[in-house]
C-alpha cells in the first residue's frame, strides 16, 4: 500500500490491498526527493540504460516512465520526479446504474489520457475505495496516462468477500465500458491483489464482459482456494512441491475467519466467533476456551477450520462447513473453473517470500491458462505479499512488470469501438 497522509483521511490497517511501501531511514527524511528514493532511483536507472540500449529509441520514453514510476512507489507521501513532471489528476466520485443495482466509484483522469481505462480493485480495507494508499497508487497510474476506475465493493471493504463480489466487479465493467462510462466503447484492463484476484478473473470471464477486458494484472492472487486455506491454517502449501514456502502470517487464520462470519444464521456465534478473532489478533495466546464453549454448531464447525493443525483435516472440515459458507469457497476458487472464457492477456506478480499467498499460486495459475493468452509471470524478489521495501531485490522483477504494464495500456488505447451498452450515471462531488 502506498503511504498517502491527507487530511481526513485516517487509517487502520486491518488487511491486504494494494502494494504497500516500507522504505528504510524514514527518520532521515529531508524536504524533496527522499534518500532511499534516489537510491533507489539510482539503481532502476541502471535498469532503464540496459533496456533502452536493447531496444533502441523507441523503448527509451516508456522505460523512463517505468523508472518513475517505481520511484514514485518509493516515494509514498514525499515527493518524487514523477509528481514533479506530471500534474495532480482530478478525482470524480459518481454513482452509476446498472439494471437495478446503485453503485459508486471514483474516477481518475490524467491530464494527457493516453494509455487507456484501468479498473481499479481495493482489497480489505473499511476505507473501501476512498483508502489513501489506494488512492496514491491510483494517481500514480493516471499520472502516466491510465484513466483509473475504482468502484466500491462493499464486501472487500467489511471483509465479507463472496461470489457477490463477482457481480459487483463485472458491473463495474459493464458500466465504465458502456455508453456513459469512462471508457466509453473502449477496452478496460483490471488490476487487483491478494483475494479481490480470484472475483476479478472471474468478473471478467463473464459472457458479456469478457470482450472487453484487454488485460489482467494479478498481485499475490490465489489459484486454490482451498489451499490458500491449508496454507494459512497449517503452513502446508500443496503447490510448493518439495519447496518450503515460508511460515504463513499469524494473523491469516483470523483474518479468514473475520471474512466469513456473514454466512453464519445464528448472532451469538458471530459475536462469538468476531470476539475470538480480536483476542487473538491483539495476542497470539489470548485464551478463547471460555467463548468456545458457548459456540453453536455452525461456529464450532467454522472454529474447527480457523483453528486447524493437520493439512490432510482440510477437505473434511471443509464438508463440515455450513453448506452455503462451503458453496461459496467452491465458487470462488479458480483452480476448478473454466478459464478459457477469459479474452484478455494477463500479467502475474508474485513475491518468493509471501506468507498469505505463497508464490506456487500464480505459477499453477499461469500453468493453467489456456494456450491462447499471452500470459507475463514476474517474480518480484523483496515482494512479501503487497508489501514492498524498495531494494536491489526488488528493482529487477517489479521494473519489468511495470514496464509490461504501461506497455500493455498503450496498446488497449488503440482498440475502440466495443459494444455498447445502457447504464445510468449520476455525478456527485468527491
């Protein structure tokens, strides 16, 4: 996530949701461009002479503004050679329509549009789309010419994700595509991290949407749902083969266990189940036998899962579940669904070292696209899950995905001329 401090605009940071930056000697700041930023700068430089001698003049233009904007990555609130370039793009909050179902968003509009719409997905954030990390990052990409739309999804933003979200996602591009939208019979790309990955392909696999995706950009996404929560609870990753990721984050487990108390009919077992979480995400040993005890049956089958050990236990206390709490796990999970409806290109981004995601899934992902795809996997080395410490680690993995990025949106600006479709808009004031 990026760092953006502005007024009004507080912070809790309760999950995953955008690429989060930690940049080093933070204490050292000084007015203007940040040390660790011209280091970091310095080195992505290296990487902009090499690719620019490999391809010639015309690569020089789009590998300068890969460099800046990794600097302005790095950068977070402080200011960066790319802010100093480019003006501030002017957010537009609106509500739209489509068939019976109200949404709102905010749209971002560079001052020179020029590589096409970015639909925009938050992750788990009770800011949802007005976050200010997100909001940084969404005027770093509208400051090298992306017009970004980022919709509100209430289920990411209460932590609530389910097939809904699916719904929400694929209107958002039904609506921004259509006739009255941002990208009005253009193509739209759709960039989303960690868990929004899994609704977002398969938003944009739907019948009527899938034309007009022209690409994916997946950050730390799952492919296995089921394994993600194998991984999470017992630290066993079915993927990883004879590598050992690393240890899953102590706060995962809870994490999940938050994000499926809607499901449950029964109150007491939510409130219950919501109180357990809190004590052990404060403290890793906070004793819970005394809220156990009171758990009905749908919570102590949710419980059992959360608190689960052994890996081989999984798919049974999966069966043990309540039936639409396991039906929507099924839904979401990638590694059972058809993805040759999917039409546009896809770009993978994955840290070795994630503890929430671990790497083997966007690799079993990009073994499971159909042959049609042009499909881009980068290993981003200093990438954890969204978090990135701006390094050497990092400068060579992440230069190239954000190359191939604006890459790809130069060429979505050229394709028009999609169908169109009817949905309402209504313009507020951000």
């Amino acid at each position: 996530m990026f760092r953006a401090t502005r007024a009004n605009h507080g912070y809790r940071s309760q999950g995953p949701h955008g690429p989060s930056v930690t940049p080093s000697r933070r204490d050292h700041r000084r007015r203007g461009v940040a040390p660790t930023h011209l280091a970091f700068t310095g080195f992505l430089l290296v990487s902009l002479l090499a690719s620019s001698w490999l391809q010639g003049c015309a690569g020089v233009g789009r590998a300068y503004e890969t460099t800046l904007v990794l600097g302005d990555v790095a950068a977070g609130d402080d200011d960066s050679f790319l802010k100093r370039r480019r003006p501030e793009p002017e957010r537009e909050a609106l509500e739209y329509r489509v068939e019976d179902r109200e949404y709102v968003a905010d749209i971002y509009r560079p001052a020179q549009p020029r590589r096409g719409h970015m639909l925009l997905v938050h992750g788990f954030t009770e800011e949802g789309r007005r976050d200010p990390r997100l909001a940084s990052f969404a005027r770093t990409l509208a400051r090298v010419g992306f017009t970004v739309f980022v919709p509100e999804v209430d289920g990411l933003r209460d932590y609530s994700i389910s097939s809904r979200e699916v719904e929400v996602l694929a209107d958002a591009l039904r609506f921004s595509t259509g006739e009255e939208g941002p990208a009005a019979g253009e193509h739209s790309a759709v960039l989303a991290f960690s868990l929004a990955v899994g609704p977002a392909m398969l938003a944009a696999k739907e019948p009527d949407v899938a034309g007009r995706v022209s690409f994916i950009v997946a950050v730390g996404g799952y492919y296995d749902l089921p394994d993600t929560l194998r991984y999470v609870t017992t630290g066993v990753d079915a993927g990883s083969g004879e590598a050992r990721p690393p240890p899953p984050q102590r706060e995962g487990r809870w994490a999940v266990l938050l994000s499926q108390l809607h499901w449950l009919e029964s109150d007491q077992d939510r409130e219950l189940l919501e109180r357990m979480a809190q004590r052990r995400l404060e403290s890793a040993d906070a004793p819970v036998h005394d809220l156990r005890r009171q758990l009905g049956e749908e919570g102590r089958a949710v419980y059992s899962l959360v608190n689960n050990r052994d890996p081989e236990q999984l798919e049974a206390l999966l069966a043990e579940l309540p039936e639409r709490l396991e039906r929507e796990i099924r839904s979401l999970d990638l590694s059972t669904r058809d993805l040759s409806r999917l039409e546009g290109d896809v770009i993978l981004i994955h840290g070795p070292d994630d503890r929430v995601i671990p790497i083997s899934h966007s690799e079993r992902l990009e073994q499971a696209l159909p042959d049609q795809h042009r499909t881009w996997f980068y290993r981003a080395g200093g990438l954890g899950h969204v978090d990135v410490t701006p390094g050497l680690r990092d400068g060579v993995g992440l230069w190239r995905a954000t190359w191939r990025v604006l890459r790809e949106g130069e060429r979505q600006a050229a394709t028009t001329d999609l169908p169109r479709d009817s949905a309402s808009l209504h313009t507020m004031q951000p």
